[in-house]
C-alpha cells in the first residue's frame, strides 16, 4: 500500500510539473493579467515603441506635465502642419482564438485633436490587418487622464483574436483635425494582457 501511495505522488508531481511547464508565460502567453507591453508606462522612455510617421512628434514628459502614474508618459503630436491620424505601436504575438484585454489612459485637452483612442490591429503570418478593434473615443477636452479600454465598456472582460492572428499591433492613436495643436496628447499607464481561460486536469485515483 505504501508502495503505492508513492507512485501515485511522483505522478502526481509529474503531472504538476508538466502543467507548470505548460502554463508558465512564454511570447503571446502570459499568465491572466500578466502585461504583454515593453514599457508600457514609457518609464524607459520610447523604448520598444514606434510612431507610424517622420512627422510624428513622439517622445515622453514628464513633470509638471500630465503623468498618470510614474514619472514619465508619451507625447504625440504632429510636426508637418497638416491634419490626420497619427499614431504610436508596438507588436505582440499572440495565440489565434485567445482571449485578449487592453485598457490604458489619455489626456486630450486640445480642440485641434478630435479624438484619442486606442487600437488593436490583428495580424496574420504575413503580417496583413486581419481586422481591428477600437476603444471608444475621447472627444471631449477633459484636464485629466481618461480610461479607454478594449472591450470598451472597461468591464473586465475580453476580446478573441482571430483564430488565425499571431500579432497584435497596440496602437495609442490621435487624430488632427487643426494644424499645430499647441497641447499633445498624452497616454500613459498601458496594459494588453493575456485573459485565456485556465486549464483543469482531473486526477482520478482507482481504489481496489
């Protein structure tokens, strides 16, 4: 009998090593709420993220400009003068048919910007837009950070990357609609983490 309560806890144990293994964070699989973003409150600066333009204006502030949290967040505005979308990003892989969240904040105070929000591009092996998903708009001009989520009712659920995406392009977006805003707008305190469900092992243990 004792014989055989040792083969069943080195089963055990395997079994729970294995699971370990299996779950542990790896690229586009982090454990739930785990962050998936490089420097997602730009502390290190523009580190790990690109602006999609030249005339992009992006770099970090910091005091007494608006930080939401830590020391640091990004500024972007526009330098050619003219209107449009503008936009920094970073790439996260990701597991197809997953279970996915962002939220971050954004700070617009300028009628020359229509609108802040954020955006996830899916993408596939050869890296084509499969489709996007958008927060909700921050149109009004607030003096304070704004919450934008994806889903956008910031609830705590999530969204499903396609069954065939393998990245996910994080975009923190502006749009320009009068040339030469004098007051950026600012994101800081991003967050994509993995919300795939938990896995269970049943241990059955037959007693003759």
């Amino acid at each position: 009998m004792k014989a055989r309560i040792v083969v069943i806890s080195l089963i055990v144990w395997v079994c729970l090593l294995i699971l370990f293994a299996l779950l542990s964070p790896s690229p586009g699989r982090a454990s739930g709420g785990s962050n998936l973003l490089q420097n997602p409150g730009f502390e290190e600066g523009t580190a790990s993220w690109l602006p999609d333009h030249s005339f992009t204006d992006f770099i970090t502030i910091t005091h007494p400009y608006p930080v939401h949290s830590g020391e640091w967040a990004a500024s972007l505005n526009r330098i050619d003068g003219a209107g449009g979308e503008i936009y920094i990003y970073q790439d996260v892989p990701v597991i197809g048919g997953q279970a996915y969240s962002l939220f971050g904040w954004a700070y617009k105070n300028d009628s020359g910007f229509s609108c802040a929000k954020l955006r996830i591009e899916w993408k596939d092996a050869t890296l084509q837009t499969i489709v996007d998903e958008e927060s909700y708009p921050l149109e009004e001009n607030k003096d304070a950070y704004h919450l934008l989520c994806i889903p956008r009712e910031c609830d705590g659920t999530s969204v499903a990357a396609p069954p065939n995406a393998v990245k996910a392009r994080i975009e923190a977006v502006a749009i320009v609609v009068s040339p030469n805003p004098e007051i950026s707008v600012f994101f800081d305190g991003l967050s994509f983490t993995y919300q795939g469900s938990k896995v269970y092992i049943p241990l059955v243990v037959k007693n003759n």
